[in-house]
C-alpha cells in the first residue's frame, strides 16, 4: 500500500489522539528508516528515545526470536529465567537493590507511586500522603501518571485526578521547600526534563532534594524513563550527578522497542512498601520482555554505547552550536549527551520538523518550542555531519 490509501484507511480506523506526520514507515536498518515509498531517512529521533540500537540489530532480533520460540508469557505466578537474569543485569547497571518490570513507562511511574505511598503509611501507620512534583514535567497519561505531570492542558479535562499532588518549579529548591509539610511522601523528578524541553537538572537541586528527603525521610523518585539507559553518556542520568535516588522509574531504551518498562528501589524503600497483594501485573516481565533487556544490556556492554556516547557529544554539541550561530532564531542549545534540544524563537518547531521530514530527516519537538534530537546511541560522526547538513537545509527554509 502507497502513502496516501495508508493514510486514509488509519484515519478510519484509529482513534485520532495523535496528528501524525504524513509519511508511513515500513522498515529501518542501522539508523536509517525507509516508507512504503522506498524514500530513506535518517532518525535521529528513534521512535522518541527508544531504538538506542537502530533498527534491525542483528544480535537484538536474533536474542527475540530465538526466545520467542522458546517461552513468550507465562505469569507472574511462577517464576521464568528471563526475568531472574534481567533483574540481575538491570541492578548490575543501576546499583539499585529490588526491580519491578512493567509493560510501559507510564506503569512504572504508577508502581513508583504506589511504593512512595505505600512506604510513608507503612511508617506513619496512617494514608493520605501528598507527593510533591515539578512544573513542566512528564510522566505518562495514565491517571496517576498524569496526576504527577506538570502541564496543566494534559490534566484539566481529566480532573479530578489522583489527589494531594503539589507543584514546584524545577531547579528551585526554594519552591519545593514551601510546599514541604508532614503529609508528603516523596518527591518526582526527571533528572532532565525531555517532554516539557529538555531542561537539564541543576547539580545542587538534586543534592538539595537528597538532603531534604533523607532529613524528613521520605523518598525522592528519578523518573529515567527518557534520560536513562545510556542517552547522556551514563547508564542514568543521575550518575553523572551523584545523587542517587530512592526509587527510579525506566522505560523507553529498556527493551529498544520492545515495550517493557521498570521501577527500581533501593533496600530502604524495597523493604517496607509492596508486598505480596499491593501490586501486579499480567504481563509485566514476560519472558520475551526480559530476553529484550537483558540482551540490550549485553550490546550496551559489547559496543561500550555509554563510552560511545561520552565520546561523540562534544562533536554533536558543537554542530549543534554552530546551527545555533548561524540561525538568530535559535536561542539556546540544551541538553546531555544524545539528549539534546535547540530552542526556538518566532518560527513554529512544525514547521522545521515537517521541512527536515521533506529533507529526509526525523527530529521532533519538546515543549513549547524546542527541536529535540534523540537519536540512536550507535550514530556516528558522519551522521552527525549528515544531520547537521539537512537540519541547516531545514532551517533555512529549503
Ligand atoms: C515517555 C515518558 C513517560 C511515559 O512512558 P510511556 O512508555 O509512554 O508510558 C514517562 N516519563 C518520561 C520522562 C517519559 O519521557
């Protein structure tokens, strides 16, 4: 089927809850994607920070296939091996002490939750706890998720919501510190804000969060779900920072495309919040799911993608800055590693992403009005040159 019947026949049929670019993808290779028109793309969004390998790695598909033919779902009831080599691989990375495997990232901010609250009661003996979270944050459009995400357009015609969250503004203490009373049981945070415009985290705002949740004991929750898993040159963005949290939250690169996602605890909060009945999923962990990460985490380790990406940013961030010298309506490059953002001024963010999808290039937004790139981890230097070519195109206007 060519474009325009496929677009049409979606439009028919699937809720319309996303406007999607007018191209229909077929299949990618390395970090290129092709349509159903043979046209060739280079991604450097990667299915919104998800495909860290590319496309068709061959070590990945071939782990996939060789374990779906072996075990795909079994519950939750039993054990399977998969999920015991994932859970060791993915504590091995984090230094966390107990995972929880989920389907998505919005489900492992909902089992995050749940333990921050279910921690604070097991201590007070009492419910009601409120979490403080941040302005312009993200965190998944399932109730509680969106309960916790700090744009207000996604929440109000949902409301009323999970009750007794409050809102700081990201990197000032001094907010969080005035909404701060004895109902509070945790605080959320992305380490760097993807969706609301790839904000990076201060380093004394982390610290300062540390200190306060230890000080009043209760738990500070990194939500990795868009900066983990190798984007800015470490495992997690937090140990760059040095400051670790009580539970984090991981998805989108976890399984490369396999939906699978996790929340991460360490002893403290492990050992007084879920229990048996507290929580579950159906297919949370399957086998197949499990195989996915492990074996993402084993080509993360073969191809020292964490190195790799430490490596290539430097180049990355300078063609990004001289993109931003040459276009006054650039203001500012933000961002880590291969989580990167050029702000714009008076031009819409669409219409620089649509002219890139002409020039056969994909990038995405952020916030308001942010160009966000998230490529592939693998990219090299000659797609950074080639990325920087058809952006420049893009943003002159060809
Ligand atoms: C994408 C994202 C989520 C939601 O994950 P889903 O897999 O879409 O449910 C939550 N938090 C952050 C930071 C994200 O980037």
């Amino acid at each position: 089927m060519k474009t325009n019947p496929c677009i049409e026949q979606s439009e028919q049929n699937i809720l319309h809850t996303y406007n999607r670019f007018p191209v229909v993808f077929e299949k990618g290779d390395g970090v290129y994607l092709y349509d159903v028109e043979g046209r060739k793309y280079l991604d450097f969004a990667a299915g919104i920070a998800v495909n860290a390998l590319g496309y068709n790695h061959p070590s990945f598909t071939r782990a996939l296939q060789e374990q779906s033919q072996k075990l795909i779902h079994i519950s939750n009831l039993y054990y399977n091996v998969p999920m015991i080599e994932a859970g060791s691989r993915i504590l091995g990375i984090s230094g966390m002490d107990k995972v929880f495997f989920t389907n998505s990232g919005t489900e492992a901010i909902e089992g995050a939750l749940k333990a921050a609250k279910k921690y604070a009661s097991s201590r007070d003996g009492r419910a009601g706890h409120s979490i403080i979270a941040m302005n312009h944050s993200f965190h998944g459009r399932s109730v509680g998720a969106l309960s916790v995400t700090g744009t207000p357009a996604y929440r109000e015609p949902f409301e009323p919501l999970m009750s007794g969250v409050k809102f700081a503004d990201f990197n000032d203490f001094d907010s969080v510190i005035a909404l701060m009373d004895d109902s509070v049981c945790a605080i959320i945070v992305e380490p760097i804000q993807g969706e609301g415009g790839i904000y990076p985290a201060s380093p004394e705002f982390l610290q300062n969060l540390r200190k306060l949740c230890d000080e009043k004991d209760i738990l500070l929750i990194f939500d990795e779900i868009q900066c983990g898993m190798g984007r800015t040159g470490y495992y997690f963005a937090w140990q760059e920072y040095g400051v670790k949290p009580d539970i984090m939250t991981c998805a989108k690169a976890l399984g490369c495309g396999f939906p699978v996602g996790a929340f991460l605890l360490n002893a403290k909060a492990a050992s007084s919040s879920l229990v048996p009945g507290d929580h579950g999923s159906t297919y949370g962990g399957n086998p197949l799911a499990c195989a996915a990460v492990s074996q993402v985490i084993d080509i993360f380790e073969q191809e020292n993608l964490t190195g790799h990406v430490r490596e290539l940013t430097p180049y990355l961030e300078e063609q990004l800055d001289k993109l931003a010298e040459s276009f006054p309506f650039i203001k500012a490059r933000r961002g880590k590693g291969f989580m990167q953002g050029l702000v714009l001024e008076d031009i819409p963010v669409g219409q620089i992403i649509s002219r890139a999808l002409e020039n056969q290039l994909l990038v995405i937004s952020a916030g308001g009005n942010v160009l966000r790139l998230v490529p592939p981890l693998v990219i090299e230097k000659e797609q950074i040159d080639e990325m920087a070519e058809k952006l420049r195109d893009s943003l002159a206007g060809n």
